[in-house]
C-alpha cells in the first residue's frame, strides 16, 4: 500500500499567509493531480520580538507563549473541524539565524507542536542542530534547502550523513523546481536514512499545491518513496510557559 501524502509547509494569516486553514484544506481536496491525504501548517513562530528586543530566556518565553498557545489552539481546533476528510497538523517554521541562539526557550514552547521546520540553516547552524534535535520535543526538519547553495564548502555527502545521524528530516518543496537541478542531491540520499516530506511553502498562491505530483513522481523515480517523513499528532495541552519541560527524543 503506498504512503500518504502529505503537503507540510503551509502559511495562514497567523504569520504571513494569505488563506485560512479551511481554505487551505479545500483547497487540497480541490487538487486534481494529487490526492492528498493531510496538510501540514507551518506558520512562522519566534520570528519577532514585537515592540521591543528580547534580552533573556524569560523575557523570550513572555513575549512568543502567549501567541504559541494561540496558533496551537487555532491548528487543533482545524484538526477537529477537518477530522475524517483530511488530516491536519500543526507543524511550524523557524528562521534559524534569528532563533539560534534560543533553542533552549523555544523547546520549552512546542506543546502540541507535531514537528518543526527551520529554515536558512547553514554548515555551522546544521552541526549545531545536530547536536540538539534529539532533545527537541517533535521532529526537526529542513525546509526548502538547496543543499549546494546553503552548504558551499562542505560535501553533500557530509551534510547527509549528519542530517541521518540526527534523525533530521528533508523537505521536497516545490521552489526547487526543476528538481533536476538537484540531481547530485537526489542522487545520493537514497543511500542515506533521510526521510522526505514535501512542502509548497504556500503564501499567497495556491497554483503550487498541484506541483506537488511532480515532486512526488521525481522522488518515487528514485526509490525514495518509501521514506516519507509520517507526523504524529501530539497533544493540544500546553504547559505553562514558564515551567521548563524535559526533552525527549521524538
């Protein structure tokens, strides 16, 4: 039987989307070259201090717990609305060079969050990832890296293995068409325990959701298809923000 598809990478007016999560489910059961199975929405989170700079760990969980537990709540409530005609869960998006230094706050943050998405990660960022996905409490994952523009100086057969030996996890996205363009790439994580999810990185233009046959057709063409990144719905109960909670590997 073959796996589900899921799009996850997705934006609403939470951050800077255009389209509601309802709109973004029908939308993908609209879809005529895809028979998609679930969405995934991925709002960017901590990416904004609001009216003032954060200066501490404390101060980071006071400004974003609030909103964190918002955008939980939201994507959940679409999980019940949308419970037996598509699957929906509640990933978001982190701009690495922004968040960085905050990985300890944001772990504490992630109730109810299904898996994470960072992005503009480079080598530096990616070891320093590695050493810490394991303790995040969902999977982590890269969205929409160009592997060779990202990670100039370092082999991709280098940045594979560190990604499989973090159990970090690769998006398709549909900006990287041609995927042909990436065929060193492609060529060599088949050899690689890296598993794949596919994204559109949606905003404003829901022409992209049917691109995903594409990528879905490129990575089956290379004996990828039975790598697919599968989220686990976590559980709607946040903690309180300021009780740090234990780390445990997803």
């Amino acid at each position: 039987m073959s796996q589900p598809i899921y799009n996850l990478h997705n934006h609403t007016p939470f951050s800077d989307g255009a389209y509601t999560v309802d709109e973004l489910c029908r939308a993908h059961l609209a879809c005529r070259t895809v028979k998609f199975d679930g969405i995934g929405i991925t709002d960017d989170l901590f990416c904004t201090p609001s009216s003032r700079d954060v200066q501490n760990e404390r101060d980071f969980e006071r400004t974003f717990a609030r909103e964190t537990r918002d955008y939980v709540e939201q994507v959940h409530a679409a999980r019940r609305r949308w419970a037996g005609k598509l699957h929906v869960f509640c990933g978001c998006e982190i701009n690495w060079p922004l968040n960085k230094n905050n990985l300890a706050s944001i772990r504490t943050l992630l109730n109810g969050i299904d898996y994470v998405l960072f992005e503009h990660v480079d080598w530096a960022g990616l070891t320093q990832l590695a050493n810490q996905a394991r303790r995040f409490p969902c999977p982590v994952g890269l969205a929409h890296t160009d592997v060779a523009r990202q990670f100039p100086t370092t082999s991709m057969d280098q940045v594979v293995r560190t990604m499989a030996n973090a159990r970090i996890f690769y998006e398709v996205n549909t900006c990287m068409l041609p995927l042909a363009n990436h065929e060193r790439w492609f060529s060599i994580l088949p050899n690689h325990r890296v598993l794949i999810a596919f994204g559109t990185d949606t905003h404003d233009d829901l022409d992209c959701i049917a691109q995903v046959a594409e990528l879905v057709r490129y990575v089956e063409q290379r004996g990828l298809s039975g790598r697919y990144f599968l989220p686990q719905p976590r559980s709607e109960e946040p903690a309180p923000a300021a009780t740090p909670q234990s780390a445990v590997s997803p």
